[in-house]
C-alpha cells in the first residue's frame, strides 16, 4: 500500500455554502442585501444549480430568507429574535461548561487551555475572523469534551444563526479584554474540576456577549435611515 496521503477535495458546493455564510457574518452581505444569482456566480465561479443548493441550505440555518417571485436575501434579525437566541445559547454553553468538567480527558483539558493562550494572546489589530476562528475552535473542543450528544448537537445549529450576533458582539472595540477575563474564569473553573463554577461562567459569558449585540442591535434599528449607529 502507497505511504501517500490521498487529498479529497472540498466539494465546489461546500466551498460555495461556507465562503457565502463567511461573507454574510464578516458583513461583506448587509442584512436585507439582495443574493442574485448572477452575483453570487460571479463572486465564486460557481454555476446556478451550485450557488443555489448552498443558498437552500443557508436558508434553513436562518441566514438567508427567500422571498417569493424576488430571491434570496440576508436575513434581518430582530432584537427579540436575538435575545430568544442568546437566552437559549447561555443554557447550552453552561451545560457543556458543567459536563466538560465531568467528563473530558486530561488531554482535552490540555487543548483547551491551549485554544485559550491563543486568544489570550490576541489584541485590538487582531482581525474579526482570526478571533472568531479562535473562538469556534474553543467552543469544538467544549463540546467535545461535555459529551452530550444533545446539547451539541442543538449549540451547534443554533451556534450558526448566532454567528452573526458574535461578529457583531466582538465589532464593540472594549469587548475583547472581557471575552478573554471571561474566558479564563471559564478555564481556571474547568482546571480546578468545579462543574457548578463552569456552569455560571459560561452563562454570564454569553449573557455578557449578549449585551453587547442587544445595544448594537437596537442601536441600529433605531438609527435613522442612512444615519450612523454603534455598530458601524
């Protein structure tokens, strides 16, 4: 047998659905921005039938909506919408905090602390998609370790409507230094193998991260049309 490893190519259309869902949580797609085929063709060499299938499947985790005889378009989310999101997301991520303690390996506790140095390490030039990379692999290995095949699997789709809430929560220039204290309460909890201290930090992390995306959110539905918000 051959001692080369065989590369398997990324199928066009899954590199197609993840460069779209990148483009509409990094903002280069506004809510509200029409997705026209002849765009989205020409944005990623794709054909029709390719760009389509990745704008159904977008559609059903919530970014895009389709409206009848118009087309895709990104989809607005609303304040109340955004605190449903958040209020389920703090219970989940609190108990994948509480069940990594009880049953990750020493291994994944290692990774984990490790995933944090990294965003640790990170200041105010630090690109949005650098962190946000960062902060997907943290909550991977969470999830991970909490082995609850429910709570990931639910975090998980929720994790991508969501993703535009947390670009938009780290876009606030103040927030960084505290998603890292609150992060490293969440560690040290972990280290010191106390599930109930897990368990709050993770929830006041996100109910945090929460505030922050609300104030934005609400900012901007309440600018005038054309006018500045706090999230420009």
């Amino acid at each position: 047998m051959s001692d080369t490893l065989r590369v398997v190519p990324t199928p066009m259309r899954r590199q197609v659905e993840e460069g779209l869902r990148s483009a509409i949580v990094n903002g280069r797609f506004l809510p509200g921005e029409h997705l026209s085929d002849r765009v989205l063709c020409e944005l990623t060499g794709a054909s029709r039938s390719v760009v389509r299938e990745a704008v159904r499947l977008l559609e059903a985790e919530g970014l895009v909506t389709v409206q009848p005889n118009r087309g895709p378009f990104v989809a607005h989310l609303s304040v109340e919408e955004a605190s449903q999101i958040y209020e389920l997301r703090s219970v989940l991520e609190a108990l994948a905090g509480e069940g990594f303690v009880l049953r990750a390996t020493d291994e994944e506790r290692r990774a984990l602390r490790e995933v944090f140095e990294e965003l640790a390490r990170c200041g105010p030039d630090t690109a949005r998609e650098t962190l946000l990379a960062i902060k997907q692999r943290f909550y991977g290995l969470l999830l991970k370790g909490a082995r609850n095949a429910y709570v990931a699997r639910t975090l998980e789709q929720l994790m991508n409507r969501n993703m535009q809430l947390r670009a938009m929560s780290l876009s606030d220039p103040g927030r960084l230094p505290w998603t890292i204290k609150e992060i490293r309460r969440i560690v040290e909890a972990i280290e010191r193998r106390d599930p109930e201290e897990a368990f709050v930090a993770c929830r006041e992390h996100v109910q945090r991260a929460a505030d922050v995306a609300l104030r934005i959110l609400r900012a901007q539905r309440d600018a005038p049309p054309g006018g500045p918000s706090d999230g420009d």
